[in-house]
C-alpha cells in the first residue's frame, strides 16, 4: 500500500464542542454561574439548550392540539460561547481540547486534568 492519502477536504460542518447530556454553567448574561446539563446542540446555529437556564415564558393560546395553554416556561437557546464546559472528572469549568485514542477514535480531553471526556466510545 502506497500509504493512506490525506483527506484534504474538511468536512464544513461546524461542530461543537460540547454534546448532549454535558454539564455545562453559564459564563455571560442574567444566567450567569447556573449550571445544567444541555439538552439540545444546535451546531448550524452555534447554539445549546441547557436545562433549567435561560428561560423565557412563552404565551400559548389554546389550540386544539396543543397540550398546554397558557404560560409556560421553556428554555431558549445560549449561544455556545456563553457556556463552559464542566469536566465531570476534575468539576472544574475547562476547555477541551482532542486527541485520538489507541482505536483511531477522537475523544475531547479536559485542559485542566487531561482526562479523557468520551470513555464510553
Ligand atoms: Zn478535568
């Protein structure tokens, strides 16, 4: 074999750092300090959705099919840079940065204590 050639082509779509299900807390805006685990990537927009943070009520007229009528509380998207990352190893708020595992997988590691972030992969 005349050796793997590199892909030159990035694939464009951004990607974000952060997953569903990380814990994350808020460094900017009227949330700032909370933290919560994110329930939605919105990786087109640059955003996520973190339980619990950000919240806005929304006014819903009732409708036939809607459940709910009336006010409730939902949250709304953060955009990834008003959240950090909360390393589930040290607790502290870190960046990542990756590597590839010995199976040729990439993983995300903590800056702070280089644990590996993706063990189950
Ligand atoms: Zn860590």
């Amino acid at each position: 074999m005349a050796g793997q050639k590199r892909a030159t082509i990035r694939k464009m779509q951004p990607k974000l750092s952060v997953r569903t299900g990380d814990q994350v807390e808020v460094i900017s805006g009227k949330d700032r300090g909370k933290r919560g685990t994110i329930t939605e990537v919105r990786p087109t927009e640059n955003r996520v959705i973190v339980e619990g943070v950000n919240m806005v009520k929304r006014h819903l007229r009732r409708q036939p099919n809607a459940l709910q009528a009336g006010i409730i509380d939902m949250p709304a998207p953060l955009s990834r840079s008003n959240v950090m990352l909360i390393c589930p190893n040290c607790g502290e708020t870190t960046r990542v940065s990756h590597t590839t595992l010995p199976n040729g997988k990439r993983a995300r590691i903590c800056k702070h204590c280089t644990e590996i972030l993706d063990k189950e992969q």
